[in-house]
C-alpha cells in the first residue's frame, strides 16, 4: 500500500513539473511606442535651379551684376494647420535666423501627436513685443549685434539683412572703395511678413520630420535696381519692396 501511494505520489509530481515545465512564459511587456513626432524645418538657398552661392555674382532686378556678403532674415511664430485648417502644432516661442552664409539652415521647432500637415504658416520678423524687448536680455537668435538697431533700441529688429557690392565698372570684381556698396536693413512692425507654405506631410509618433522649403535669391532680387537704390534703412518702400519679394521668394521645396 505504501510502495503504491509512494508511485502515485511521484507520478504526480512528475505530471505536475512537466504541466508547469510546457506553460508558456508570460510575454514580455510591450516597450511604449513613443507618440510624439519631433518636427524640424530647412531653409536651402537657390539661384533658379542652382545652389546659391555667395562667392558667386547675380544680377539684380536692373540686371546690375552683383555680389552678398550677408543675406538673412527672421522666422517666428511657426504653426501646422491639417487638410481642414485646423492646427495641429504651435511653435510661437521658436525664433529662426536663416542665414545664407552657413552651410545648414536646420532647425527644430519641437514636437507634434501623429497627423497630417497640409500648410506650414510662418512670420518673416517677429510680434511687437518681442521686437521692443531688449535685446541684451535675450538668448540666441535674438541676441545677434548685427540684426539689431542697438543704437535705437526703440526701432527694434532688422528682419531681413542683405548687403554687398553692385560690380559698377562691370569688371567681374566687387571692390570695396571701387565698387558700388548696397545695404538693405529692413525693419519696424509695418514691414512684418506672412507666408503660407502646402507641404503636404503624414506626421508617425517616434520620427523625426523636416519640413524643407527653399529661398530663390532670384526672386527676392525681383524689380529690385541695387545700384540707384543701394541703401534701404528701416521701413522705405524699397525696403518694403525686397520683405514683400522674399514673400514670393520662399518655396517649398
């Protein structure tokens, strides 16, 4: 009777171990699928269907040959809208110094749930509160000596900077103390810009999205005599002029 129970015992502990042996191990949880997409914007500088250049010479809205030593402008206040208008991400604390002296114009704006984005809206300048701030308290990019009217600090920012030489003895050179200097400093709130750009883009958590939009120096130079109108200070019509140029001048690319 023993030797029998002893068996039975044994056969069940051996018929439990196998049962426990053959469940299957619980899965492994799943790692959380992050649901925010980082968005990013470019800026790339053109010449038509070139890559713009600033060693190279370009002509004018007169046909004038000229040459930048310093193109850049203010971007502020991105926000996303869908296919309905409705907005889907908000950067208005972002400031962008596009610069077509550097290499890379990439910025992140910050992060966005997963959606679609049907226009990219945008100011060329900046709010008035922001542009009467003062400077000297300010983190980069507003912090820049350059595109800032320091010496009259009540005039605020200089939205768009462009400056260089107008070749005026045609000799494929641009001098200083020979050639013709232009400087177009346009500033003050009236000449503050909107631009809407369709990039028409499916935003998926955890990617990161540039959105890329190009500059045709070309178009900005549109209308545009740099050697009878060279100096543009502030908010002239000719200044006026190249803010409303640079609207056009945008694209996406």
């Amino acid at each position: 009777m023993n030797k029998l129970f002893t068996a039975t015992m044994a056969f069940t502990v051996l018929a439990l171990a196998a049962c426990k042996k053959d469940k299957p191990l619980p899965p492994d949880p799943t790692p959380p699928v992050d649901q925010q997409a980082t968005i990013s914007m470019s800026f790339g500088f053109v010449s038509g269907m070139n890559t713009f250049n600033m060693e190279n010479a370009y002509a004018d809205g007169a046909g004038n040959a000229i040459r930048f030593n310093k193109l850049k402008f203010y971007v502020s206040h991105v926000h996303l809208t869908d296919d309905d208008g409705g907005e889907v991400a908000t950067f208005h604390d972002k400031y962008l110094l596009v610069d077509a002296s550097t290499t890379s114009n990439v910025y992140t704006l910050g992060t966005m749930d997963p959606g679609h984005i049907h226009d990219v809206h945008f100011t060329l300048g900046m709010d008035s509160a922001t542009n009467h701030a003062d400077p000297m308290l300010a983190e980069f990019p507003l912090d820049q000596p350059d595109m800032h009217w320091f010496w009259n600090p009540s005039a605020g920012y200089i939205f768009l900077k462009a400056e260089g030489y107008v070749d005026v003895n045609s000799n494929g050179t641009f001098e200083q103390g020979v050639d013709q200097p232009f400087e177009y400093h346009c500033a003050t709130l009236a000449l503050r810009r909107e631009k809407h750009l369709h990039i028409h883009a499916d935003v998926h958590g955890g990617e990161t999205l540039t959105l890329a939009a190009k500059v045709d120096v070309n178009l900005l130079l549109t209308g545009l005599d740099l050697l009878t109108n060279h100096t543009a200070h502030g908010g002239g019509p000719n200044a006026a002029a190249m803010m409303d140029n640079l609207v056009t001048a945008i694209l996406a690319h």
